[in-house]
C-alpha cells in the first residue's frame, strides 16, 4: 500500500509514480586507479540483486584492465544493464532528472576524485558523480592510492563535507579472508551496505561466531 505525506492511501498511476520514485538503480563509475576489479565483482553482484547498473568507465581504467586483469572491454561492458561513453555528455547519467539511488565510483583515482570535488567535471564519469551529489543522493568513492599526500586528505575532507562518502578499499583482516575473492567481497559488500544492499557475502562481527576463533592461516606467518 502506498500512503502519501499526510497519509492518504493512493491507488493507481498515482501509486506507481511514488514507487518509480526509488528506483533500484545504481551508477558504477570505473576510473584508472588500480583495483579495477572492485567495479567489477560490484557489477555481478548489484545484476545478482536484481539492480538496474549503468556503467561509466574512463579510458584509462580501459589500460588498467589490461594490466590487472585478462577481462577484455567487451566482458566488463557486458556486465553492466546500460553503458555510458565517457565523453557522452548528454547521457542520461549526465542530469539529475534521472533518478538513481547514488553511484559508486569503484576504485576513485585521485584524478576523478580532484575533479568532482572542484566542481570542474571534464568527463561523464566525474559529471556524473557531481550530480549525484546535487541531488543529495548517496556518493561512495572507492579512493585508492597510497601514500597520500595533504591535498589528497584536503580533497577527501571537503568531499565529506559535500555529502560523500569516502570509502577506500581496505581490508578487513577480522573478516578471515582466505584469498583476493574474499576481500574484495567482503568489500563491496560493506560498500553496498551503505545503499542498504545485503548481498550475503559480508561476514558480520557479532553475527558470524567462526571470526572470534583464531586464524590458522594468520598464525603460520606469526613468529
Ligand atoms: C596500472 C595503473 C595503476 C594506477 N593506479 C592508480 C592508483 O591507484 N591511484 C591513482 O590515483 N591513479 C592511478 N593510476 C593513474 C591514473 O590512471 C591516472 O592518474 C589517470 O589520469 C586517471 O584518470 P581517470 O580518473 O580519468 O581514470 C594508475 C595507472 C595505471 C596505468
């Protein structure tokens, strides 16, 4: 049942209108810092949650690919519902009329990340991400890079203050990864936690008793 602000029930086209007004729909935006992969594992799981994804990616992360990874374009483009050019500036990710529950940029070079918090958007990608934050909908920057320098901190601080969320990839040693698929899930599944996604792959504290117990594995490189 729909029921308006002041708690009238609504029926019809009425209804399907307020209903179209959360769309599960989510912009992935790849960029060229390493990690690639993290935009990669979010796609297949946001298509297993039966999430409609648009995917923007800029070119370099194109070469990044073929430096991390084997996947060709074709392949990861295949993954997403819609792709976005990334110099197609009149893409319906380009304006704030369309709806979207927030975007993703997973992983967020330093490069993307500048340029969405100055406002001074050359690509779709960071146009994207700057409307997003428009419209106060929910912006998770995968930033990656190491070490960081004060005007990275700087830019990430007034990123926050705009509404961003900023969120590195970093590994939670207490989630008992036993290999790289395990960490990037447990990840991304924290990362879709914030758009309140559970795609069962996050291992809870507090839910999941086998994380208190000691790691074998963590144990054979101990002194
Ligand atoms: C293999 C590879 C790894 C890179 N890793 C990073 C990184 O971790 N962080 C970063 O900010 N830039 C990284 N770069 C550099 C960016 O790709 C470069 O700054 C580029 O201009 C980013 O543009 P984009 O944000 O439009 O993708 C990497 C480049 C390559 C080729």
């Amino acid at each position: 049942m729909n029921v308006d602000l002041r708690g009238r029930t609504i029926h019809g086209s009425e209804a399907k209108n307020m209903q179209d007004a959360s769309p599960k729909r989510m912009i992935i935006g790849i960029s060229g810092a390493s990690g690639v992969t993290y935009g990669v594992r979010l796609l297949q799981l946001l298509r297993n949650a039966g999430v409609e994804t648009h995917l923007v990616m800029s070119k370099t992360a194109e070469q990044t690919f073929a430096y991390e990874t084997d996947l060709k374009i074709a392949e990861v483009r295949a993954l997403a519902n819609v792709n976005h050019g990334i110099d197609d500036m009149a893409s319906a990710i380009s304006s704030g009329s369309f709806r979207t529950a927030g975007m993703i940029v997973a992983p967020c070079s330093m490069r993307s990340m500048s340029e969405i918090a100055s406002g001074v958007t050359t690509t779709l990608l960071t146009r994207a991400a700057d409307v997003v934050l428009k419209e106060r909908r929910r912006l998770v920057l995968m930033v990656r890079e190491t070490p960081l320098h004060t005007g990275h901190l700087r830019t990430m601080t007034a990123l926050s203050e705009m509404g961003a969320i900023i969120a590195p990839p970093v590994p939670a040693f207490y989630a008992k990864p036993e290999n790289l698929e395990d960490m990037i899930e447990h990840t991304v599944g924290r990362v879709l936690d914030l758009y309140d996604i559970d795609i069962g792959v996050v291992r809870r504290w507090g839910e999941d008793e086998a994380l208190k117990r000691r790691s074998p594995s963590l144990r054979k490189i101990a002194p």
